[in-house]
C-alpha cells in the first residue's frame, strides 16, 4: 500500500517534467496552430485569434494557464485562479478541432483505442503462452522449431507490412472482414491480429525460455517425485513461475501496444486517440499534443504499477514494503 | 455495453455519448483477460443502424460552424446543415433561391433587397427571419469572433470597418431587417458576384439562441437547430457524421436520401478499398485517388473526372535578387514544359495552365500567359545580366511534404531549369506547417503553390495578388494592378468588368509574371451512376448531397459478409489494392 502511494507521489514530478518538456518542444517548432494557406481577411483576424488562445502570452504564463496555476487579478482588484487548466482535469480546447474540447476527442477516442489494445493484448497472450509452453514441452522436435520460426517471423515484420497484407487477402480477395473502420466485432478482428502479432511473437519466446529454465528447478523435480500428473505439474507448479518473465514483460508490452495503435489505427482508419498525436503534431494544436501526451505518460505509470503488483501476487518471493 | 464500438445515440442523449468501460486496474492479469474477453464479446455485437448514402467526404472537418470552418470538407458538411439566401444548383453549382424566394437590386447594383420566403423554420421549429441574417452576418464581421472568412463580407458597406474596430455600431453595416421577410443588403460596389457569395457557407445562418446559450461548443450540444436540408444527428472525431433529414426545412419534399453519413478518410488506399468493398458509395474528395492507380482507374466507368477551379502555380519572391528582374521571372517561367507535367507527373485529366484563372470560370475568358520558349528564355535571361545562366545565384525552390507530387514536380522543373538555362536549383522540402510560414514570411526564392476558387468568379483568384493582400506572399507590389481590380470590381457592366480584369491578369501572368501557373486542377469524384444519381460534377465541386440519393436504396447491414459485393468486380489485380501506411 505505501509502495503504491510512494509512486503515485513520484508521479507528480515526472508529470509536470513531461509536460514541460512536451509544451516548449511544441511551440518551438516554427509554425503555428493557425497558419494556414489561406490568410486570414486581415492580419488583425489572426492576431484576435491567437489572443483567444493565449498565444499571444510569453511561454511560461501559458504554461502556467494550461496546468491551472495561473492567478489574475480580477477589476475588483483580487486575485482569482483562472479556470479550468489540468489539475481541474481539464484539457482544454482543441486549437485545431474547433468545435470540440480535448477532453471530448480523447472521451471518444480513448475507449475505442483502449478497447483495441485489449484485444490486441488478449490475443497476444492467448496466443503466446500456450504456443510457447508447448515449444518448451517439445523441446528440440520439429514443433519446437516450427513455433520458434512463426514467433520470429511475427517478431520481425512490422506492422505496416502485416496490416495492408491482412487486408488484401482477408478484406479484399476473400471479403471476410471489412477493410477498414471500427463498429462490429468483424471490425475489431484484423486490426488485433495485426498489433497483437507482434506481441505474441515475443511473448512464445519469452514463455518458453521460462519454462525451460522452470522445469529444471527442484521444486518440479519434488512435485513429480510426490506422484502428481504431468498435467497438474505444469498448470499448477510450472506455470506460474514461468509466466513471470511475460508479467515482467507486460509493463513495456503495454506501452508498445499504446505506441503500435498509432499505426494500426492509421491502417484501419480506426476513431482512437492515436491518430491525433501524430496529426495534433502536424498541425501544432499544442493543446492537444500536449494533453495526450500527458494521458499517455500516465496510462504508463499506472500500468507499470499495475503489472509490479500482479508481480508481487504471483511470485511469493517478491514483496513491495 | 458498447465497449467504446461505435454507437450512435439517440438525439437527447448528446452528439457523441459513448458508454463504456474504463481500463479497469485489475489486480491479475487473468482477471483482466476474462474482463477483457467478456467485454468484447459483449461490445461488438452492436448492429450499427444504416445509412441510406455513405460519402467519404476527405479529411476531419475542423469544425462545422460557416463562421469559423476553412477547410473545404467542412464546408460540404456544414452547408447541408445551414442555409443561405441563396444555394448551389446541383447541376452547375450556379446560385439559385434558398430561403430567399426573389430579390431586387437597384440600378446602381449596390443595394439588394431580398424577400424570404414565409414559411420558414428551424429544424427545432422556431421561425426563421430576417434578424437571423443580420446576427450571422455581424457575427462573421465581429472582430472578436477571428472569422478567419470575414473577408467574404467586406462588400458590404462599412463591412470591413467594423471589422476592423474602426466603426462600433453595428447598425451602421450594409445588412438591415426591413421586417420578418425582408432583407436589405447594401454593397460598397457593386459586387458582380455577391449572389455567389450568398451561397457560400460563410453567409450561412446559424442558430443565435444555441450559440449564446453554449458558446463554442454550440454544435455537440444537441438538439442543433439547423436551417438546411439536414441536421446533425452525430458526430464522432475521425469516425463519422451522420445527418438526418431535417422535415422542417421549405423544400424537404426534394431531399431525397433520409440519412447520410460521412465519413472522414484522408488516405487514398483506404477510400478506394472502402468503395470497392461496398461500405462508401460515393469518394468526392480529390486527393482520395491513389496517384499510383490513377492511369487504371481513370478508364472505369465510375470514375468521373472534371474541370475544377483551381491552379497550381509557382511564386516567386521578388523581394529577393534576381527574381526582382521580371525578365529573369519570364525567362524562368518559359522554360517550363507544362504539358510535360501534366502528361507525365500528375496524370489525373489535369490541363497545363496559361492563365491562372481557369478557362471554365464564369463570364471570364482569361489571356495567354507565357508559353514554353526556350530561345525567348534565353534572350531574356541574357539581357537581365546572366547569358547563358552565367553568374546566376543557384537558387532554392520550396514546397512541402504533403504530396509526393510536389517533389516530383520539383525534381522535373529543377532538370528543366538546369537543361535549358544552365540554372542550378535546390529543392527545399519543408513540413507544412513549417512550409506555410516560409511562405508566409517570404523565407524562400520560388515557392510551390495553389489555390481553389471560393465562388466561380475571376475576382476570388485576382484580389489576391493586390498589394496589401494577406495571400499575395510574393512581395509583389503593383499599383496599375490594384488600380485594375478595383476598378473592375466596381463596374456594373459584366464586359467592361471582365476587360479590366483581363487587363489586369496580363500583368499578372505575362507582363510582371510574379507568378507562373502551372496547371489547372482537375477533380476526381468515383461513385457508380448506375447506382448512384444527382451528382454533377461541376468547376466548384459542389454536390449538395440533398439531391443525391442511391437507386433502390436497400438497408444496410453491419455484416461485412452481407455488404460483400460480389456483383461489384474488382476491376484490377489484388496486389493494387493495399493501404499504406
């Protein structure tokens, strides 16, 4: 509990670095939210424009405003802290979509791109451990080898290959699954078969090497020696400790789930929140980048510390204090 | 529960609500697997309700409001949902009566009266008067608003000046409610094209109440009262907008398909592969063909190219030497085979440009520019101090990242120039945001450049190149120029106007050439017209979707088993048809 505690308090520092570093990066790029091909009627227009924003404000007071930490005096002479801002939760408006508030886009986004990288991480588990226990089981036959070749081969082609490829035959040729967009479960399928791949790949890998290592411990040695079946040997004693290398893979898993739906989502033309770092980047809205950026940092954190607990709950040796 | 599937809800219920699940920090991952599993299998069994027409309408609309959107597809949706005095023709995107049945104009062509018709409402069902004109058309003009469009209102009287904070009273702008019906318009000049600027999305109506009561984000608060054929039954970032026929609207017995969506996609791989696989009916945006394709698909049948209005040109920063020399500007610009770029680089029914109005544009036929004249080239670039290219700076040639047509245009006018005048250029490729301000500051030497047509008159491309014009960006300053256009655009007589205006763009395009157009843009919409009917392609690519509607419209179903077109052959090898990314 006061493990827990201890790094959610870290969190605050590193969110407000993150943040930092992700707003002055942003506004140093040359360009900004509202240069557009066609200028506006007059060069007052996108002064007022700017102003609407804060643009028009030094770098520090917008940064300040963005995390609502921001004091102004109001005409009654005292000092009031301006609306809104982070610590209120509050994203702020989106400099590019107009009509809509970050905290909207990413309302709207973040459960479909969450939704994706569950499944995505559901069939890479489902699919890793069990290819990776039977490699370990066949060690040295003709499966070992076969299982090995296909995780390799999942390992290495990237996404941007495995997607357009999953299109062409499945969507097109044989039109079992549509070719792109997000809304039914026949939607979902080629889109988590192609950011999952990858993740399955390394996950046999990883299984079977602790698995191999498991079985040669004496406590395995002792549970045959006290007459349990093979069976209950591998799912009850083997298993657990050999997952262990996975949940410890899981942390770093997640976060490559996060960054590979930018890709995925792009490929499938899929509503997430993934698209919208790498287009908000493109078209400065600061606003935007910077929240998801945020929201991303603190996915991570909380998912790290989610994988170190499940850590602490399968191995009996480690214990957080 | 809808696991974050997309769900379109009822009206009451808000724009864009979605219902789902937060990550749940389960404390075993096997927990969260069965969690997981459950969910999904839960989520996706959601049958999503049909559209009778699926559009794939380009990229994300910025914004759907007529007095802040810049973008041309938000301008598609947004007209559907917002009227105006007047509306475009389906068939050529001419003004025709909207809301206004009949309108007067005086003599001197400076003041229009125009009389709405009685029976109009607001989707929501207050009525619709002439006050609703005056505040959408003051609200484009307030300065305080930053409508980066409010110049498409500088016609009107003191339009400009209000603007610009120098007039506070707004009564005093050229746009007056006689009464309920009656609406009196009053223009500096008079505007040959102001009826086609009437329907232009700028000088659309928007809902006063809605907007006061929630400010920007008037348009995801339901219900939006709309004045065009449709409203807006959702919208859902990078997913899609559907619209709803709106009853209430005068001519809603027209309106011929009752829901619509469409859907936002800016990778041309994935249009294709939406429409050939039968979920989008219609691809209407110009960059939504695969360049790489385009020499197979321009030969179907549901391919359909046209004139559009638009020039791609190049400019030049004749603040910088030697390009302050217009002959070096003409020397440059008459070594450019355009035939070439067209034939061989853009390929998409794209004509080389002379002018840069294009020929299609209406009451206007613009003059011969310069063509391609090596020798002449040759002579001119001798007597502006640099025979045969001696001494000529090597130079930087701009463009951006967007499309890999701009560097591949580059790369054949870098050869051209190299080839013929023995000029060195480098190609300079920026991002575009970062492109727009090199521009923008006049940071470069020639830069690669467009532009589109608001409304079919010259004026909307030959303003721009007035001196103190914020699109100008060449540092080209011309007072015979501007004294041309403005004359011109103070004429009542169309052909005395149109000499003027041909005057002027002879300075423009031979004479001072601080610019060398190209070629003129061609669009490319694809839908099938047997199935598909009341598009018309026409120069501004106006297609109100009010009249288009699908033959024997039959419910759609979410299976893409059931949406599997197996009547629809697939006109081209597999390995064509991948998406990229």
């Amino acid at each position: 509990m006061f493990y827990s505690l201890k790094r959610l308090a870290f969190t605050i520092p590193l969110m407000l670095l993150i943040s930092f570093l992700a707003f002055e990066l942003l506004h140093v790029a040359p360009g900004g939210p509202f240069d557009k091909e066609r200028a506006p009627a007059s060069p007052e227009i996108k002064r007022v424009l700017e102003a609407k924003f804060h643009l028009n404000e030094s770098i520090g007071k917008q940064y300040l405003r963005y995390l609502g930490l921001l004091w102004e005096k109001t005409p009654d002479g005292k000092w009031r802290r301006v609306d809104g801002g982070l610590i209120a939760g509050d994203f702020g408006p989106s400099m590019k979509y107009r009509n809509h508030t970050v905290n909207d886009i990413i309302s709207q986004g973040l459960p479909v791109s969450m939704a994706l990288g569950a499944l995505a991480f559901c069939f890479a588990v489902g699919l890793g451990i069990p290819l990776g226990v039977f490699a370990a089981i066949r060690k040295g036959d003709w499966q070992d080898y076969a299982v090995s070749l296909l995780a390799l081969l999942a390992i290495c082609i990237p996404a941007l290959v495995i997607g357009p490829m999953l299109i062409m035959h499945f969507a097109i040729q044989w039109r079992w699954f549509p070719v792109a967009l997000w809304g039914s479960v026949w939607h979902a399928v080629l889109p988590t078969l192609t950011l999952g791949l990858y993740f399955a790949g390394k996950i046999s890998r990883l299984m079977r090497e602790g698995m191999l290592t498991t079985l040669h411990a004496e406590f395995i040695t002792t549970a045959r020696a006290k007459g349990l079946s093979e069976t209950a040997v591998m799912l009850k004693h083997a298993l657990r400790l050999a997952v262990l290398p996975v949940v410890s893979y899981s942390g770093p898993l997640l976060a490559d789930l996060l960054t590979g739906s930018f890709v995925v989502e792009n490929i499938f033309q899929i509503p997430g929140i993934g698209v919208f770092l790498v287009n908000g980047t493109l078209n400065r809205d600061y606003t935007m980048v910077v929240g998801l950026v945020v929201l991303y940092a603190l996915l991570l954190l909380g998912l790290n510390l989610v994988v170190d607990l499940a850590y602490s709950l399968l191995d009996p040796r480690v214990r957080y204090e | 529960m809808s696991f974050g599937l997309l769900e379109i809800t009822d009206r009451v219920d808000g724009v864009d609500q979605l219902s789902g699940p937060q990550f749940l920090p389960a404390k075993q991952i096997l927990w969260l697997l069965a969690v997981v599993a459950i969910l999904a299998s839960a989520g996706c069994t959601h049958p999503q309700p049909g559209a009778d027409l699926v559009i794939i309408n380009g990229a994300e609309p910025e914004s759907l409001d007529p007095a802040v959107l810049t973008g041309e597809a938000d301008g598609r949706v947004a007209l559907e949902l917002f009227a105006g005095l007047t509306r475009y023709d389906p068939s050529d995107a001419r003004p025709i009566p909207d809301l206004a049945e009949s309108w007067d104009l005086t003599a001197d062509g400076k003041v229009y009266t125009f009389h709405l018709r009685t029976n109009l409402v607001w989707s929501t069902g207050e009525p619709i008067t002439a006050d609703d004109f005056v505040y959408s058309w003051l609200r484009v003009l307030n300065r305080s608003n930053a409508a980066e469009y409010a110049g498409q209102l500088f016609y009107l009287k003191n339009g400009e000046a209000y603007n610009a904070g120098q007039i506070k009273d707004p009564s005093q702008v050229g746009v007056m409610a006689l009464d309920h019906h009656t609406l009196r318009v009053e223009l500096i000049h008079p505007t040959a094209f102001f009826l086609d600027l009437c329907t232009y999305v700028t000088l659309r109506i928007v809902p006063r109440q809605a907007i006061e009561r929630n400010g920007d984000r008037w348009l995801m608060i339901q219900p939006v009262p709309c004045s065009g054929p449709y409203e807006l039954a959702a919208w859902r970032v990078n997913d899609r907008i559907r619209l709803r026929k709106n009853p209430r609207y005068w001519d809603a017995a027209n309106t011929k398909s009752e829901i619509v969506d469409l859907l936002p996609c800016t990778s041309a791989n994935t249009a294709l592969n939406l429409y050939e696989t039968g979920v989008a009916d219609v691809v209407w945006d110009k960059n939504l063909v695969p360049v790489e394709l385009l020499d197979v698909l321009l030969k179907r049948p549901d391919f359909h190219s046209f004139s559009y209005l638009g020039t791609y040109f190049i400019r030049f920063n004749v603040t910088r030497k030697p390009f302050g020399d217009p002959r070096v500007r003409q020397a440059l610009a008459l070594v450019i085979d355009k035939r070439r770029i067209v034939e061989k680089i853009t390929k998409g029914g794209e004509r080389a440009a002379s002018s840069y109005t294009p020929p299609w544009i209406h009451g206007y036929s613009p003059p011969d520019g310069l063509g391609f004249d090596p020798e002449l080239a040759r002579k001119l670039l001798a007597q502006g101090g640099f025979p045969d290219g001696k001494g000529f700076p090597s130079f930087e040639y701009l463009c951006d990242t967007t499309s890999r047509l701009h560097e591949q245009i580059a790369i054949e006018l870098q050869d051209m120039w190299r080839r013929e005048l023995g000029l060195h250029a480098r190609i300079r490729k920026l991002e575009w945001k970062t492109y727009l301000r090199a521009q923008g500051e006049l940071d470069y030497d020639l830069s690669r450049s467009s532009w589109i047509g608001d409304y079919n008159d010259p004026n909307t491309f030959l303003d721009m190149f007035m001196s103190n014009n914020g699109n100008n960006r060449t540092g080209w300053s011309e007072a015979r120029y501007d004294a041309l256009v403005r004359d011109a655009n103070a004429q009542v007589d169309h052909e005395q106007r149109a000499r003027l205006l041909q005057q002027a763009e002879i300075l423009l395009v031979r004479e001072e050439a601080p610019i060398v157009p190209l070629y003129y843009y061609a669009g490319l919409e694809y839908y099938d017209t047997n199935r598909i009917k009341g598009i018309f392609p026409n120069v501004l690519s106006q297609n109100p979707i009010r009249s288009i509607y699908k033959v024997s419209a039959q419910p759609r179903a979410s299976n893409p088993k059931s949406e599997g077109s197996a009547a629809r052959e697939t006109h081209f090898a597999d390995g064509q048809l991948t998406t990229d990314n």
